[in-house]
C-alpha cells in the first residue's frame, strides 16, 4: 500500500496547534488585564488565566511536535 | 427580548480564529483534491486517530449536545444510556465485524454496498430516502443554528444563515471529505476546552456529585434502578425497552448503517485502521456525558427559574445557554459560543459532503449519466456541493414557517435506520439473503415504523412515554425487516456466490494475522466494552 503517496494531506497538528496557542495567549492576557468583577460569576476564578494557560500549553505541545516530525531525517 | 449572552472583543476574537483557520485549511487542501477517491473519501489514506476522532464528532454535532444537555435536565443520569447503551455497543460492532465487509469491498458508500449485496432497487431506496433525509438535515442544523444564535447572542438570523453557508461552502468546495474530517477534528479539541469549565465550575459549585444527588430527586442520580417499571422513572420507560429498542435496534441502526458516520471510516487508510475507527472514538464517547449530563444535572440544581419555566413549557433545550451565562466570563464563554459554532457547522459539512457523494455516485453516476470518467465525476460533485449548500439554506427558510420539521426530520431518520439494520446484518452475515429479499425486507421494515407511529398518534398503540414508543417502533421495524427478509429470500433466486466474495462472512478472504496483539481491534473494542460495563455499574 502506497502509505507515502499522500501520507498526511496537511499536518493537522499545524492549524490545530496555532489556533490552541493563538487562544491561550489572548487568554491569559485577558486574564492579567481584566478586572475582578469579571470572574463573579465563575465563583472569583480567573478562569481565562487558567485555563487560557493549559490551552496555551496544548497549542505550543502540537505545534512542536509538528516543527520536530517536519526537521526530521526524511528516510 | 434582550440577548441572553453578551460579547466582548476577545470573544468575537475567538469566534474569528476558528472562522479562519476553517478557511485556511480548506484553501490548503485544494491542491490535494485531484481524483474523486480524494474528493469523496479524502484518498483512503487518513490515521485512524484522525478518522477515530472525526467520526465521533461528525455524531456530535450541536444539536446533539444542546439537545443531551436538555435530556439529563428532564430525565436526570439516565441519559448516560443514550451514550453507554445506546452507543458504545454499536460502535464497537462496526469497527470489528462490519468494517471489514464496508472496507474491503472498496465501495464508497453505504447504498453501493446495498447495490453490490443485494440489487439497484435496494440500492435506490436506500441513496434516494438517505440524500433527501441529509440534506433536509443540514437545512435544519443551519436554521437551528442561527435561531440559537439570535435569541442568545441577537445576531441575525438571515445574517448567520448566509455566512455560515458560505464558510461550509468555501471549505467543502475546495478540500471536500478531508476539510470536513479536519474540522471535525478541530471542533472535538474546542467542545472539550469550551465546555469543561462549566463541569468545574457546576461541580465546584454544587459541592460535587453528592452535593448535586442532595439537590436533586433519587430518580435523576440513577440510570438502571429505576428501570424496572416505566412509570417508576421520568424517561417513561422500562429496561427491556433500553436495551432492545435504544440499546440494539435504534443505536446499531444509526452506527453502522449511517453513511455520514461510515464515511469517516472509509477515509482510513487501511483496513486495520478503518476498524480501528469505530473503537477509537468510542473512548472519548464514553466520557462525553462528563460535559453534557453533568450540565443538565447542574442546571437543574442551581437555575430555580429555569427549571420552573422548563417544567411547564416542557422546553429544556435553554439548558446549556443559560448555564453558560450564568457561570462564564468573557473569553471562556467566547470559546464556549466558538464551541458550539463549530459543531453547527461540522454539522452542517458533514451533511453536505454526505450528500454530494451519495448524490454523485449513487444517483447521478448511477441513473443519471454512468460511465463518465473520473473528473466528471469530481467535478459533479462540486457542483453538487454548491447545491447541496443551496438548498440547505432554502430549507432553513421553510423550517421557520414550520418548525415542526425539525421534530419530523428526526423522526423521519428512525424509520429508515432501524429496519436498514436488519438488512446490513443479513447481508454481512447470511450467505442465503438474496436481493429481492432485501428489498422487500427493507420496504416492509419502513412500512411498519411508520405505521407504528401513525397508530401510536391515532391512540391505538399506548406507551407511557413518547420516548418509549420510538424504542418500541424501532424494534418492531427491524424485527419486520429481519423476518420477511428471511422469508422473501427463501423464495427468491440468490446471486452466484463469485458475486458475493468480499461481501459476506464467510465468502471473504481471511485477513492474515500481521497486527500485533495490542493493536488488534477486537482487543481494543473488548476494552472499550468492560470500561463501559463498568460504568453502568458504578451509576446503576
């Protein structure tokens, strides 16, 4: 089976993990600069800080492993 | 009526990265749509991790969990069912017993199998009542969408309609199935992220799961115990009919027999991952109740007034909006909405695509014109794209004169899925099912659901709830098509069994052992089936 005619069309991870990290940037920095008020409703949570964060993470983790799979040796 | 939500800049910031992406990534992969194999079926060359992911979001669609969401705030734990009874079994039964007749036999759609199994007639029953049904479907999506988003968000209602149609459209156009199966992917990362913080937050809230079974009635915390009778429980029905008519009828009648589920898995690359499809999304299948029963539970917990109104009007598809408004601040509620988005419009592609390959293989290139070549065909299909995208927005013009459709549409759906089962399972695994057999198995099975249900509204047939009475419809469909099936196909002249190899267990070349043990798709699929046991046991 011919696995290397198309292999992966477009590397999912690239859109997927720019967008990720694109929202976990804003996010925290919403976070840092928004005032208090906003996270009443989300029981005094900063809610964007945090979880703005693990998005960010996420984002940047698949964005690296696309740049490494795409530095490495082709065989 | 003011907007229930209101949105900041970062919030239609969020909104437009995903809008963006969608669109670069379809752009990017026009260069790739060379063939119709790469239209149609994105090559047959994806990961099953990919085509895993993205045939469980093609299922969960928006309206699935809005509407799930409003279940467990009507019926409590026992939507679990939905998903661990109603879905899981099914899944697993594809991946391992049926993708091997689908794939292996190279056909492109689930009525080409028909064709290839039984005869044109079945065929044609099937791809006409199927194309009709899905791009009725994504009509639908598209005007539910936009109301949503009027009444919540005050954005208008020709406005969303005619903007998400030119986004699917863009994508669909230019990438086909592959566009799709990446936005699927795309949206099953953002439901999790948009929805997650309302699980912590609802759970944080209410003091956890036993915090929630103190606010709420014995009945809501509990999937099986109150099974026993129909009148002991809110959903109105009793164990036999969960596990007959949801649990085996209705769930394997959607699951394998669905073609815009079935085609994710014909985009593996292969048939070990083709089977693998199934099984792998059937994981993150079982955990979804995690972000559609606890909203419902918590919703009923700590919104009074929603509950109230809920309880009179019966309308509890506000559920998860008003939840979101309740608990989220802006830029997570941004994500939430972009959440919900993308599913609308995953939907809507998946419906699409769906159709512009049934459409093009299975009724242009089969009545219309056959025997062109390849590009014809792709370029058909793009143009069938553009129609199917057409009409979906004129039926979300005639939905809001007559919303009813929409309960219709669902409806319509579980007449043809339940008896198309017994079909497919004959077919799959009887040698002796011959093609008039089928078909007039298949048209009995539709016969009877809908006479079922026309008896049921005229008060002849009493369920205790309307829940119970599709259950039963079903099950009384597929036993239909099951029985005359049989009994037609004694009778009738069977195909040569040359015809038959690669179609039917038994008559198909056995797949040399080359997998290694821990991959293989029975291992995993039996995994996925003690996991989900063992979840009903820990919510019984």
């Amino acid at each position: 089976m011919e696995e290397n005619k198309k292999a992966h069309l477009l590397d999912l991870k690239l859109p997927l993990g720019g967008l990720l990290s694109f929202y976990g940037l804003i996010m925290v920095f919403y976070g840092l600069f928004s005032g208090k008020e906003a996270y009443q409703r989300s029981l005094g949570i900063n809610l964007n800080l945090f979880w703005g964060a693990l998005i960010l993470v996420i984002g940047a983790a698949l964005l690296l492993s696309s740049f490494r799979k795409r530095r490495a040796p082709k065989p | 009526m003011a907007p229930v939500i209101s949105l900041h800049l970062i919030d239609y910031a969020i909104i437009g990265g995903y809008i963006l992406v969608m669109i670069l990534v379809g752009y990017s992969l026009r260069k790739y749509m060379r063939t119709g194999e790469d239209f149609f079926l994105s090559g047959r060359s994806l990961p099953g991790w990919i085509t895993g992911l993205a045939f469980l979001s093609a299922n969960l669609g928006a309206l699935e969990v809005i509407g799930m969401v409003a279940n467990s705030a009507k019926y409590g734990i026992m939507t679990v069912h939905f998903y661990w009874v109603g879905a899981i079994p099914a899944m697993i039964f594809l991946g391992i017993f049926m993708m091997p007749f689908y794939y292996g036999s190279k056909v492109k759609t689930v009525p080409e199998y028909l064709k290839l199994r039984y005869n044109e007639a079945t065929r044609g029953l099937n791809a006409i009542s199927f194309a009709i049904m899905t791009v009725l479907m994504s009509g639908i999506s598209l005007y539910a969408m936009a109301l949503l988003f009027k009444l919540m968000l005050g954005w208008s209602l020709t406005g969303s309609i005619l903007f998400a149609a030119v986004v699917v459209l863009l994508y669909v156009f230019w990438g086909g199935l592959s566009s799709s199966i990446y936005n699927e992917v795309i949206q099953f990362f953002l439901i999790w992220l948009g929805l997650l913080p309302l699980v912590f937050l609802g759970l944080k809230n209410t003091g956890g799961l036993a915090g929630l079974a103190k606010k709420l009635p014995e009945a809501f915390m509990h999937s099986w115990k109150y099974l026993g009778s129909a009148s002991n429980n809110p959903l109105g029905i009793e164990w036999m009919g969960v596990i007959l008519g949801l649990g085996f009828v209705l769930s394997f009648g959607y699951w394998t027999t669905d073609f815009l589920v079935v085609q994710r898995a014909l985009a593996s690359k292969n048939i070990a991952s083709s089977r693998m499809t199934p099984i792998i999304a059937s994981f993150p299948k079982m955990l979804v109740p995690i972000i559609v029963v606890i909203p419902g539970l918590v919703a009923v917990a700590v919104l009074p007034e929603f509950s109230q109104t809920a309880a009179q009007s019966g309308e509890y598809n506000s559920a998860l909006i008003l939840l979101m408004s309740h608990y989220l601040p802006n830029g997570v509620l941004g994500l939430a909405i972009t959440a919900l988005l993308a599913s609308f419009m995953s939907g809507m592609a998946g419906n699409v695509t769906a159709f512009n390959t049934v459409w093009t293989y299975d009724i242009y290139g089969t009545y219309i014109k056959k025997g062109k070549p390849d590009q014809h065909y792709l370029k058909v299909g793009k143009y069938t794209t553009i129609a199917g995208v057409v009409i979906s927005v004129g039926t979300a013009y005639i939905v809001q004169s007559f919303p009813n459709l929409m309960d219709y549409m669902q409806l319509i759906f579980s007449f043809f899925n339940a008896p198309l089962f017994a079909t497919f399972l004959l077919g799959m695994f009887w040698k002796g099912a011959t093609p008039w057999g089928g078909f007039f198995g298949l048209l009995s099975g539709i016969s009877v659901a809908a006479g079922h249900y026309i008896l049921y509204k005229l008060g002849v047939f009493h369920y205790t709830s309307e829940m119970g009475a599709n259950f039963y419809q079903a099950w009384w469909a597929w036993l239909t098509d099951f029985v005359v099936t049989i009994g037609v196909s004694l009778f009738t002249q069977k195909k040569a069994i040359s015809e038959l190899t690669g179609l039917v267990y038994g008559l198909s070349p056995k797949e040399k052992g080359t997998i290694k043990f821990y991959l293989r798709p029975e291992v995993w699929g039996s995994v996925a089936l003690i996991a989900t046991l063992v979840l009903n046991f820990l919510f019984w």
